[in-house]
C-alpha cells in the first residue's frame, strides 16, 4: 500500500482534492481541510502521509500533512458508522487537538457541530475512541462559554454550514460570550460572530 507520496503539488482545490505529480505519475489524494489550508502554493514541493482504502469499486489515497491526523483518521474508520469521507469532515471541521480533547472529555455538542455528525455518530466516536485518545492542551468545553450546550452547537454549525472553521467558530463564540452573564438570542449570536469572524479576515 502507499504509505508516502512527495512530489510537486500539481494542483489543489476547495473540494478537498489534491493532485501530486511525482515524476511519472499523478496521484489524486483527499485531504481534509486543515491540511488542504496547510499545503504549500501549486508548484512547490511536498510531502503527504497517506492511508489507501480499497473498495469493491474504487481505491482512493487520503493524504495527510501531519502523522497526528493520519492517526486520528486510522481511528475513526474503525468506528461504526464512519467512513473515510466522513472521518475527512471530522477532521476537516475540527483541528487534532480538539477532536482529542473533545473524545476524552465526552463532549459530543462539539463533535456533532460538523456538518453530517448527527448526535448518535458523535456519541458512538466518543464510546468507542475516549481510552483511545490523550488529551491535549488548549481547549476549552462548551459550558465555559455561558451557553447551553445545544445553542453553542447549533450556532458552531451554523456558521460552519457558511463556511467557517469549527474551531474559528468556536472561538469567535468564546469571544463573543466573554464576560457576558446574560445569554444573547441565536439570531444575535450569529450576527455578532459574522461580525466578528469577517473582521479578523479582513484583519488577517
């Protein structure tokens, strides 16, 4: 099985899809976002992890900028219910860290906040994965937020569904409700982490 592909970054794209020319062959690699984000311009040198799944009808390559993720994603295949392009949604819409830390502390409202994780999928990767995973440092549990743990979700999803990290918009959440008792509308709250998130990406 191919377990490495260096080559020239031929081409990458937002659909989650990279071509690698390596001399004589082109390898099309999945990769989730966090790596797509991490990839080098098209043109210049790289290096991917890679795990080959073989089906009936396909054998697809999905790549990996760090060993960590490629582990992670190892992990949730193996969950039942997850396939490989979901475990890329998993790990696309949340960073290693958290995922690591959202398992072993049970957090399902994070987990589900990705797009296609229903509640029953986030719970059965955490039953089957929390003595799998260590935590990690840098994260911080819904409830700290001040909010109910279904609204942080739904807002997390929401602004997922229009195009923001799961981990941006957290934090833009955390950053909204900081200091704040008093709980704010959802429609509110989505209007002030759009805010909020549009600025740092002007800013940035």
């Amino acid at each position: 099985m191919i377990a490495l592909v260096k080559g020239r970054l031929f081409k990458k794209d937002t659909s989650g899809t990279v071509i690698v020319d390596s001399g004589s062959v082109g390898y099309r690699i999945f990769v989730s976002l966090n790596t797509l984000f991490a990839l080098p311009e098209e043109g210049e040198d790289v290096t991917l992890h890679t795990v080959t799944v073989v089906r009936e009808d396909a054998m697809n390559l999905y790549g990996f900028a760090e060993p960590e993720e490629m582990k992670f994603f190892n992990l949730l295949v193996q969950v039942k219910g997850v396939g490989p392009r979901l475990a890329l949604s998993l790990l696309s819409g949340i960073k290693t860290r958290d995922l690591a830390n959202a398992i072993s502390k049970q957090d399902s409202g994070w987990i589900c906040a990705v797009p296609g994780v229903g509640r029953k999928t986030a719970e059965r990767i955490i039953l089957e994965l929390k003595d799998k995973v260590e935590p990690m440092e840098g994260y911080a549990k819904p409830s700290s937020l001040g909010l109910d743990e279904q609204i942080a979700a739904d807002v997390v999803s929401a602004l997922v569904n229009l195009g923001y990290r799961a981990s941006d918009s957290r934090a833009s959440l955390g950053r909204i409700m900081e200091g704040r008792e008093d709980p704010l509308p959802f429609n509110e709250l989505i209007r002030k982490c759009l805010a909020d998130l549009t600025g740092r990406k002007a800013n940035g």
